[in-house]
C-alpha cells in the first residue's frame, strides 16, 4: 500500500489497495486504520463500491449508524445523497432535495448532533456532475494546534451545544421537519475531542453548534464563529475532484468539511455509511461531567 499525501498537512490518496482488501484482510485493516489515525482523510480511486462492499468496508471501523428520519434511506445503514426525484429527473433549485444539498455546503462534522457521534463518514461517488459538486476538508487537529496555548486550554475545558435544526434553519426555516426535530433533541459535548491513538488534540465543531455551555448566548456564538472562521481560514484546506469510483472517508473527530455547489441542471448522487463512535474511540471523553456514562 503507497500513501500519497494530498493536503496542507493532513489527508491522503492510498494506493494499492481496495475496499474488499479492507474487508476481507486483518493486516490491511490494520494499515489503513493507522492511515486514517494519522491523516484524517483518506482517498480510494477507482473502487467498486457496491452497497454491500461499502457496508462490508465500513463495518471494520465500528457500528454503522441507522439512517435518521427524514432522509433518503431512512432506516438503512446508508444516506443516499441526491439531487434526482422519483421521476429520475433532477428536481428544481426550491426542491427539498436541493435545500438539503445546499444545507451540506455549510461547514460541518457528521452526526455532531446525535446521543452518539460519529467517528468516520465514508462517502462513495455513483453519479456525478462534470463540474462542481467537490467536497473540501480542513482539519481541525490542525487548527487546533495553531490556536494560542490559552485558547487552548480553554477550550478543552469548554462545551458546545449542537443541533441539526439549527444548521437547517440556515437555509430555511422549515428544512428541518417536526419529526427530525423530536428525533434529534440538541447535544452538548466537548469542544476538543482527543484522539486516544496519538493524543492529538481536534477543534470539535460544526454548523450545528450554537451556543457554548456557561456563556451568554451571543458571546458563545460569536466564539464558535470565530473558531469555525479560524478552522477554515484560506490555504488550509484540501479539496476533493470527484471521479466515478472515488470513495472517501474522513475522522468526523479532526476535519470539518463541506460540499461546494454544482450546476442545478445536472445530476450527482452520492451514498454515505456512517460510523457511530465509541469508548474507544474517545468518544466516553466528550459528554458533560454529569452525563459521561455511555448511552
């Protein structure tokens, strides 16, 4: 296996290796899971990525989530990430669909606003447009570093509020439906999550944070602002050019990333699995001092 580096200090291109080989070998298992640890990001070209060989993959790294309500393959182990209706047409700008893709333009971490987060999200490209539709990474683990030592020690010390109502309401007001919002009441964790592998420190946030634990309401969005403007200030990203049969999976614990809009005319359809975190993980870490047991 050849690691390629890609970005500004974090992600890779692992070549020589594929999804099966994941699935089906301890050894490689064990090789890409240090990658992953070290890199954040990691870039497979030109996999088969069938849904049955995604979920095969994506199970080496934990419990894949339950799709949530609401989305496209509710109930699943896959969010199916879209912009074609049930007519295989494209659906217009105003669409529920297209909000939604808008929605995921914002800088965000997957499932920062669930009882469990996620540890990786792993996203396998099936249709895509000739233009746009890329998605670009920053690594809080990164950030987190160039931080001065005291907001740093603040700041492991601090929480964060999260919650998937608000990062919609951003779009528009009803894009999150009565019945996301009662399945996914708001979440409160750590604002530094340490990776238990290396040490290594990350900035945890995300679109869905809006306040901070302890502080006045605008002062604690106005610091989870500046972070989130800190984490991805210009030159420190990597952008992903998306090729048929590229698969990426990403440490939702030290990167943020967004998607970056495509011409409304043309189709892109995208399947996630997504891994829930555990104690391992250093996930038991990040609640509050009164609810740190395990869900």
């Amino acid at each position: 296996m050849d690691i390629v580096p890609l970005g500004p200090g974090f992600g890779a291109e692992l070549r020589g290796v594929t999804l099966a080989d994941v699935a089906s070998d301890d050894g490689v298992y064990a090789a890409v899971r240090a990658a992953f640890e070290e890199h954040s990001v990691l870039v497979f070209r030109d996999q088969e990525a069938t849904d049955e060989l995604q979920l095969a993959f994506s199970r080496r790294f934990g419990p894949p989530e339950v799709t949530k309500v609401g989305s496209q393959g509710t109930g699943s182990h896959f969010v199916i990430l879209s912009t074609i209706g049930a007519d295989g047409k494209v659906v217009p700008p105003d669409h529920r669909l297209s909000l939604r893709s808008k929605a995921n333009q914002l800088w965000h971490t997957d499932s920062s606003f669930k009882r469990v987060p996620a540890l990786t999200s792993i996203l396998s490209a099936r249709i895509i447009p000739a233009n746009g539709g890329e998605t670009e990474y920053v690594s809080t683990r990164l950030a987190f570093e160039r931080l001065d030592p005291a907001m740093r020690n603040r700041l492991q010390s601090s929480f964060a509020w999260h919650d998937y109502a608000h990062s919609r309401s951003q779009i528009a007001p009803d894009l999150a439906s009565p019945e996301e919002r009662g399945a996914l009441p708001p979440q409160c964790w750590r604002m530094v999550w340490k990776n238990p592998v290396n040490g290594h420190g990350a900035i945890y946030l995300a679109s869905h944070a809006y306040a901070v634990e302890g502080m006045e309401k605008a002062a604690g969005k106005k610091l989870i602002d500046e972070l989130m403007a800190f984490a991805t200030a210009p030159g420190t990203s990597y952008l992903h050019q998306w090729r048929r049969g590229d698969v990426v999976m990403w440490d939702n614990r030290a990167t943020m990333h967004r998607g970056r809009p495509w011409p409304a005319h043309e189709a892109r359809l995208m399947v996630r699995t997504t891994i829930s975190a555990t104690d391992a993980d250093g996930v038991d870490t990040m609640r509050p001092p009164s609810s740190q047991a395990a869900e």
